[in-house]
C-alpha cells in the first residue's frame, strides 16, 4: 500500500483494477469503494504520456496475465489509475484487470494495427467532437462538449488538448 503527501500527513490509498479503495483519511479507518465505471471522462492528462505508455506497452514483449497498478507505478497518482480505466475502458483489459487478448493484440502487433484500433476507439468516444470538427464548431463549442463530461475548470483544457493531439496524430476530421 503506498501513499502520497498531503495536509496533515500521508494520505494511504489502497487501490484495487475493478474500483478503487481508498481510506477515508480521517483516521477512521474506513474504508470506501469508488467505481471506475462511474462518470468515466476521455483523458485529460498529456497525450505525449498516452504515446509514451501504449509504445512502452508494444515494446514490452510478453505481457503479463493482469494489470493493476504496479504496471503504472512510474506515473503520478493521478494519472496511473487514468491509464488503468482508459484499458479497460478501450476494451484491453477486463472490470477485473484481466488481459483481453484479441484486443491487447492491436495494441502489441505493430502501429497499422495499433492505429486502425485508436482510430476505432477515437471515432467511437469522440463521436460528438469529431462531429463538431466537420462542421466547423469553434474552440467555444467543442470545449461546451467537452464541459459535459463534467471536468473540473482546470482539467477541461487538458482534455481538449489531448483531443486536438489525437485527432492530429490519426489525421481525423469528423464522423
């Protein structure tokens, strides 16, 4: 069980691939269950780390059985479990952490097929973006979008750039 700094201390997170647990922090004890399938967001960290992980991934070789968050220990707290959710929510990994193989083929089997995956997924999540794009929405419009995932103020930016990086990198214009 690992920890990061806070006020008043270390706050101890217990973290589990199907959800999170993490102690309330009051010295209670208690212990909560959070689903990582509530009010899931696309990414708001780097793109330039989503490249980094997947390549990191493809190069590997042999992949383990499961993931948890050992697999994404280098990375800052809030962002491993972001990379853990967006797996399993890209279909690469099952609620309980399991591989699943054909997908988690794509992603270790070269970049055509790497990117025919990414390029599924993107036109799959980013439906309503992709649809602004073609159309010629503004920054105003597609930023009202992506408002309603429900991002925090300072992660909204985060989000629409990591969209205009994807959308570049895979050359998408619209649905």
């Amino acid at each position: 069980m690992g920890g990061f700094p806070c006020r008043g201390g270390r706050f101890r997170v217990r973290w589990e691939v199907a959800g999170v647990r993490q102690n309330g922090g009051d010295g209670s004890g208690s212990v909560r269950k959070v689903s990582l399938m509530q009010g899931w967001m696309p990414p708001s960290f780097s793109y330039r780390t989503f490249v980094a992980f997947f390549g990191d991934l493809a190069g590997r070789g042999a992949l383990p059985a499961r993931f948890d968050l050992s697999a994404v220990a280098e990375y800052p707290p809030s962002i491993g479990p972001q990379l853990l959710e967006l797996m399993e929510r890209m279909g690469l990994l099952d609620a309980d952490g399991a591989v699943v193989g054909e997908s988690m083929r794509a992603v270790v089997g070269g970049e055509a097929r790497w990117r025919e995956f990414l390029t599924g997924w993107a036109r799959e999540v980013y439906a309503e973006q992709l649809g602004l794009a073609a159309a010629g929405a503004g920054e105003e419009e597609l930023r009202a979008s992506f408002a309603r995932f429900g991002y925090k103020p300072h992660k909204l930016p985060r989000a629409v750039q990591f969209f205009h990086a994807l959308r570049a990198d895979l050359g998408l214009v619209g649905t």
